[in-house]
C-alpha cells in the first residue's frame, strides 16, 4: 500500500469526513492546517489522482473528488510506518495511542487494533 505523505494524509481526511469535495471545499478544510494556496491543494489533487489515492468525476458540472484509499487501512499503514521506520519499534503499536482520536470511531478502533497486531511479515531482503 502507498503511504500518503503528511500533506496528501490532510486532504483525505477531509475527504474521509465528508465526501465528495470539490478541490475548493477541499482547501477551505486543509488551508488553515497546511498554510499554502488553492493551487498547491489543485496540484496535489492531481498527484493524488496520479497515484490512486483519490477518485475523480464530475457532479453538477463541478469536480468532485472522493478517497480510493481506505481509511482505516491507511491509517495502519502510517501508523505502521512510523512505528517501524521512525520510532525503529519491531513490534506492534499499542491501539491506545489512538485512544481519543476524533478520526476513529470504536468499530475502526478495533479493525485498527486488529490489522496493527496481524501486520503481514515483510520479507528478508536478498
């Protein structure tokens, strides 16, 4: 799975709380937390569509973007991520440090709990 960067991750999570969004009502969401213009939001939309991690179409003669990625397997994976490659942990994150999080809601708290405990071995390089 492709894990979104930091920027990419805030523009699906508009997108999880509320869809669809055109690129407008996307950057009215993301403005005040990433700080740049309409046209850096529009370009990463673009990437994002590049790389399959949103979908396109349009509604009413409006652009309107939804999430392709899944959000509680992309939330596992960067949490993964960050725990393997940034914190150099080898075992699984505990699924209280998402305790209170306003992007979970119990039932994805456990499906988290669960993927975050199953993660699949990565194999040995050559």
């Amino acid at each position: 799975m492709s894990i979104p960067s930091i920027s990419e991750l805030s523009l699906l999570k508009a997108l999880w709380r509320q869809h669809p969004l055109s690129a407008r009502e996307i950057h009215e969401q993301v403005a005040e937390e990433l700080g740049w213009s309409y046209s850096s939001t529009r370009k990463t939309l673009e990437r994002m569509l590049e790389k399959g991690m949103v979908a396109q179409q349009v509604r009413h003669g409006v652009q309107v973007y939804e999430a392709v990625l899944e959000k509680v397997g992309t939330l596992a994976a960067f949490a993964h991520d960050f725990g393997k490659r940034v914190m150099e942990i080898d075992t699984p994150l505990p699924v209280n440090m998402f305790t209170g999080s306003k992007l979970v809601d119990e039932r994805e708290l456990a499906r988290l709990e669960q993927m975050l405990q199953h993660w699949p071995e990565e194999p040995e390089s050559p």
